[in-house]
C-alpha cells in the first residue's frame, strides 16, 4: 500500500493510500472539530450540521444525494464525535468522481433550507431522547461531566434540545467559517484510486476553502468527580474512571496494554474475576478514552442494585493488585498480540485505513507506519505498567452511577474512601 500525499495552495491536504488489488474506493472528508470545539452555546452544532448538509445543497436534493449515490451502488454517511466531523463514502472505482462531487457539496455549498432545517431539528430530538432512554448510554453523558465539569469535553456530542431548536442557517454557516477551512480538515481516499485525478477532483472542489481556521480550542483538563442519578431501570450502570492518556501522550499504548490486560476481553482480569468466577455482571469492560490534551482512564460494569456491593470492593482489589504485582509475561505477550493483531486486522478495510490516516494526519500532521506503532507497543514491560498504574489509581477519581428508584447506592466520598 502506497501513501502519497498532496498539500493544495490553501492549505488542505490530500493523501491517498493506492490498493490496485481492489474494485472498490473509500473516501471521505475529515474536519477537525467536533463538540470537543463548541462553546456552551453552540453545544451540538457540529452534530446538526452534519445531519444538515445531507438535506441538501446546491446540485443536490436530499432525495438526489441518496439516489446518486445508491444508482451506483455506493453507500455514504458521516459522523461526529468530540474532535473529528467526518463526511465519507464507499464506491466502485468508476464511480469515485460522483463520491467526491457529493462529499464536497456538503462542505462548501449546504443550503441549510428553512424548511428541511425545521424537520430536522425534530429528527435530531428525537436522538437526544433516545440517548436519554439508553441507560447505558446516559451513564457515560453522566460521567463525561463529571471528569471534564465545566468544559465542552464534558459536554454531549448531540448537545441540548433548547439549542437545537434554536440553530439557525446564519449561526451554522458561522460556525463553519471560522471551523471548516482548509488547513482544518484532509479529504482521504483508498483503493484503487490515482493520487494525480483525486488532487484534481478535491482541487476543482475546494480550493476556495479559506485558509486559515479562526477558532480557539477549549481547555480539556481532567478534574474528576462524581454523579449518583436514578432512573426506573433493572440494572445499575457504573463507572469508575481517572485520569488517562490524551491522544498524543507518549504512552497512549502503555495504556491501551494496561487496558487490555484489565478489562479488555474474555481473557482480562476484570472479565474472568467478576464475570466469570462470581457471576456479579453481564458485561464489564475497562477503557482508555483519549482526547487531543487529556483522557479518562475509565471502568463501566452493569449489574443488579444487590450486587453492586460485593461489585466494587472487587474491581478495587484488582485495581490494587494492578498497583502491587507486576503483570505476568503471559499476561504481557497477550494483549500486545491481541492490540497489533486488531491494528493489523482493520488496515484491511479501505474505509477503516482512511480513518486511521486522516486521525494521525489531522492530530500528528503526519501518516505514522505501522511498523512504528508496533515497535512502541514491543517496548512497553511489566515495570512500566506497574508504574503508569500506580499513576492512573492514584490520580483523582470520576464516578458515575445511574440506578432504580427506591436503592441506597454509594456516594462519590465512600467510593474515593474504598480507593484508599
């Protein structure tokens, strides 16, 4: 796979990953910001926006962007998240030109229709109520704002329903001029594409993007605290979480290691303690939740409000055991196989690949080798991860719950008591 990479006269890069050996491109256009950016105000906007452009624009209806693209049998869609807002499509190699010509309609000519707005807000509602009736879904919106209070990092992605339905056409083209320029975003393809026709397709496109973006980033300093909620639900949803690895810490994988090797799978300390000898959960799972500047090293555990007592003084007896005793070789040469088996595994999906290269792109400014990244995680022993433990549980704890009505459940101050 040959990695080829442009930069236009304003800015935006272009990069292409050549797989001849395929009939299929996967493309997309990644801006650098999601709710992560958006002051408190403008909390959800980039959530809306990407929802809004599929509405129309101005070659395009809402129905002709689905039937040119599904005319060819190609697929498109996008996503936000707290960094990244992401416009992609996946199509057969001829078909790579109509791709590009949808993908940056969305970017530089939405029209933002009154009308379609005025639906919209509505469909988008009913995904914020959504989220709010998904418990375990909510816990993490809970939690999210208790580790970053205060920050738009702590903030949802979907944002409020007061704000939605307040968005407006003049607001949203604002926010996309100080936030969608061309050194703030990289359009990616691969598969079988010609670096040369996919400059020339994203130059005749957009190369009237301005230059510079116009925007300061929000603070991401993790804080920690707690949340005890309730809502009429059967299990109790936790997570128990503390200061952890931004994306660009420089050991992002000592803590993916330590992550797998505690709650990573079916083989993981937590899973194989709590699941499968006392039978207290049906999932339990440990994470590193990674920002630009900061991140959450977090545990999420559902279970029965009976069972959560015995639950937490055993996810604190391993945390200890984590702190105490090193991890074991076996241990150790597992999860680094199961983390450069999973990275190896998902560069064989075109679409996955142009994910990977426009995150390391739009947070490194470069396209980091594999072979780097599996270089790093070899290196990482069993001393370092007693030492990044003893850092991680130690650090201010985050402590989110969201159980049934009418249940005693422990408060943030006996939860950092049993941490002690």
């Amino acid at each position: 796979m040959e990695i080829k990479q442009s930069t236009l006269a304003n800015g935006l890069r272009v990069i292409t990953a050549e797989r001849p050996q395929i009939e299929t491109v996967s493309l997309g256009v990644w801006v650098n910001t999601g709710a992560a950016d958006e002051s408190l105000e403008d909390n959800g906007i980039s959530h809306f926006i990407e929802h809004m452009v599929f509405k129309g624009t101005k070659k395009r209806s809402s129905l002709q962007i689905s039937e040119d693209i599904e005319n060819v049998g190609g697929a498109t869609n996008a996503y936000t998240s707290r960094h990244f807002t992401c416009f992609y499509a996946k199509m057969l190699k001829d078909d790579l030109e109509l791709a590009a010509d949808v993908i940056c309609d969305f970017i530089t000519d939405p029209t933002f229709d009154d009308q379609e707005m005025k639906k919209e807000k509505e469909v988008v509602v009913q995904e914020i109520k959504q989220s709010v009736d998904a418990p375990d879904d909510l816990v993490f919106d809970y939690f999210q704002e208790a580790a970053f209070p205060n920050q738009a990092s702590g903030r949802t992605i979907l944002g409020s329903v007061e704000n939605v339905r307040g968005f407006n056409k003049s607001r949203m083209l604002n926010y996309m001029n100080s936030h969608y320029t061309a050194d703030n975003m990289v359009a990616v393809a691969v598969g079988r594409v010609s670096h040369d026709d996919f400059v020339k397709m994203i130059e005749t496109r957009m190369a009237s993007l301005p230059k510079q973006l116009n925007f300061v980033e929000d603070r991401q300093v993790y804080i920690g605290g707690g949340r005890v909620d309730y809502k009429d639900i059967e299990q109790t949803h936790i997570i128990l979480g503390f200061k952890g690895a931004s994306y660009k810490d420089n050991g992002y994988y000592d803590y993916s290691v330590l992550s797998t090797i505690f709650g990573g799978g079916m083989s993981s300390r937590l899973f194989q303690e709590i699941r499968e000898k006392r039978g207290l959960v049906y999932t339990i799972n440990s994470f590193n939740q990674a920002l630009k500047h900061d991140g959450v090293f977090g545990i999420y555990a559902g279970t029965t409000p009976n069972e959560l007592n015995e639950l937490l003084p055993v996810v604190v007896t391993e945390i200890k055991k984590l702190m105490n005793d090193k991890v074991s070789d076996v241990e150790l040469k597992r999860a680094k196989t199961q983390i450069k088996a999973s990275l190896l595994m998902s560069l064989e999906s075109s679409s996955t690949t142009a994910e990977i290269i426009a995150r390391q792109m739009l947070l490194f400014n470069r396209v980091i080798p594999t072979s780097e990244i599996v270089e790093r995680i070899e290196t990482i022993s069993a001393d370092d991860l007693q030492i990044l433990a003893q850092k991680i549980f130690t650090s201010q704890p985050t402590y989110a719950l969201l159980g049934c009505p009418g249940k005693q459940f422990p408060s943030y101050e006996q939860v950092v008591d049993l941490l002690k």
